[in-house]
C-alpha cells in the first residue's frame, strides 16, 4: 500500500481543466452513497450493546468521513459545485443499544455490514474507471483500498463468531477452496487466457514503440504471472487446468496480423476498455473470497492491475485517444 501510493502521490484537480461528465457523477454517487452508509452503521450502532461491534462500527463511520466525505466534498467544492446536506447522525437520538423497539440482533449487523461493504466495493471501483483525472482517480483508488481493509476487519470479526454460512467446499480436502472461491479462480484464469489472446493480437496490430512497450508489460509483468498463480491455485486444489491459449507472438511481422487492423488508437481504447473490466473483476472476486490467500491474491491482482491501468490511461491522455464525456464546469468563460 505505502508503494502504491507513491506511485500514485494524491494531488488536487487540475486547476482551470474542468471535470468530465462522469467525474462529477461518480463524485456525487459516491458522495451521496457514503451518508446513507454512515446512516445506516450509526443504526447499527444504536440497535447493539457489544463493545466490541461498537469499535468497529464507530471506526468505520469515523473512516467514511475523513476518507470519502471530506476528501469528495473539498473536490466538488474545489469545482465551485455544491454538496448535497449531511444527514442529522442517529447517535443524537440516545446511547448505544437504544434505537428502536425492533432490534437487529449482533450476528444481523454483521452479516448486514459484510452485505453492504460487498456492495459498496462494485459501486466504489466502478469510479476508477471512469475518472480521466489522475487526481480524481487517486481519491477514488484510495477509497476502494480502504472498502477492501473495512471489508477485511467485518469478515474477520463474522469469521471469528462464525456468523456467516459460506458456500459448500469444493473437495473434501481440509481448508478447500469453497464453491464461490473455486469459481472466481476459474473465471479469472479464463479471464487471464482470453488477456494473453488479445495482448498478443494487439501486440501484432502495431509497430508504435510506447504501446508495443505498454502492452508487452500488460502481458510479461501482469497476464501472464497472474495466470501462473491461478494456475497453481487450481493444481495445488487437485483439480485440472484448461489448455493454454495458442500463442501468436511472432506469427508475422509486426503490423500486419490480417487484413483489417486496428489502429493505435484504437488498441489503446480496447485496452482501457479492458483494464476497465479487470479491475471490477478482480474486485468481484475479491469479495466472493472466504480463504485468506484467495482474498490476499485478488487484492494484489487489483493492485497491479490499477497501476497499469494508471500508464495505460498516461498514454491514452498523451495521444487523445479518449472518448470522454462532455466536460461540466460552473464556471463562466
């Protein structure tokens, strides 16, 4: 995490260059989206008496503030938008474990929480992909770090009161690979196989030095090592892999793959596309893991994935290949 974020240093929006269309919306989404989060852990909190659920509640709500709230409204408010009202917090309403005559009970605001925390990582990393700012883009990295450490600490503490009821095992070996878990590998490793195919074609579309550079790191630095883990997850499981696909890389001379090509721009547009839908894949997968090193090597994955995601989106920003959405600005000029 501390490498990441050198990687990635946060820094305001650029000043005078306004926000597209899609920044500002999954800026207020998610705006919105966290007060009604915070409203909703502050009824927990109020519907339970456990001291120790009452850390974890007022941890996240205290999380959701200085993490989402304050960083997403000083952005909007940066871009001359307005924010919607913070909502009035429950906890003015009474002590904790006083809320309402109908309580949810502790293992309900668990499960409840890991439901929601589940939810809130599809709506969190969809934003990533969306942003053309790198600035904005970093708020929302940030965001979904801290969803997967959140996500985390509630699947533990559920573990630990065995409060959750997981998906049958995969094999009667101890500590198996459950049905959900064994599915996300498989998918991801289809995932990865169709990666190497699309890589390699693109990678014979081109003779452009910077994206044969870029999508030759797509394929030696992130497909292919994350297709090896996969692979080995799935031996290491007793269980059989798929065949490799046919590999393309000098079939032919560079540029001349058949007879329609695809030009620059547009592997590059493929490839945003593509990063797109990895990094929502590896967070889906992420949040289907129950076994610690399933759930660990789908965060790494999402990691890798989203700095090159970030050089990928350099080298769109570089040769405007983008098609963004109109830009919104309340300014005047």
């Amino acid at each position: 995490m501390k490498i990441f974020k050198k990687l990635l240093p946060f820094a305001s929006p650029e000043t005078g260059k306004p926000m597209h269309a899609g920044e500002v919306y999954y800026l207020w989404e998610t705006l919105a989206s966290s007060y009604n989060l915070i409203s909703l852990v502050e009824t927990y909190l109020m519907n339970t008496d456990d001291k120790e659920l009452h850390l974890l509640l007022q941890g996240i709500v205290t999380g959701a503030y200085n993490t989402r709230v304050s960083r997403i409204e000083k952005v909007l408010k940066k871009e001359g938008f307005t924010v919607p009202p913070q909502p009035s917090p429950k906890t003015v309403q009474g002590k904790p474990g006083s809320g309402q005559e109908i309580k949810l009970d502790d293992d309900e605001v668990i499960r409840d929480l890991y439901a929601w925390s589940q939810v809130m990582l599809q709506q969190d990393v969809r934003a990533i992909g969306a942003a053309t700012s790198e600035s904005v883009r970093k708020v929302f990295t940030d965001i979904v770090f801290d969803d997967m450490n959140a996500y985390g600490a509630i699947a533990r503490i559920g573990k630990m009161r065995r409060v959750f009821s997981p998906p049958p095992p995969a094999t009667a070996g101890k500590d198996s690979l459950n049905m959900s878990e064994l599915a996300a590998v498989w998918d991801e490793l289809g995932a990865r196989y169709l990666s190497v195919v699309n890589l390699e074609t693109y990678l014979a579309n081109t003779n452009d030095p910077e994206l044969i550079k870029l999508l030759k790191e797509g394929l030696e630095k992130v497909v292919t090592p994350q297709m090896e883990q996969l692979e080995e997850v799935l031996k290491t499981e007793g269980f059989n892999i798929p065949p490799r696909p046919v590999r393309r890389i000098k079939q032919g001379p560079p540029g001349q793959v058949n007879k329609i090509i695809l030009s620059d721009a547009e592997v590059i547009r493929v490839l945003v596309s593509a990063m797109q839908v990895a990094v929502n894949h590896h967070i889906r997968s992420f949040s289907n893991a129950s076994r610690e090193d399933i759930s660990e090597m789908f965060k790494r994955f999402f990691s890798t994935e989203v700095e090159y995601f970030q050089k990928t989106m350099d080298l769109a920003v570089q040769r405007n290949a983008l098609n963004n959405p109109p830009v919104v600005t309340t300014r005047r000029g």
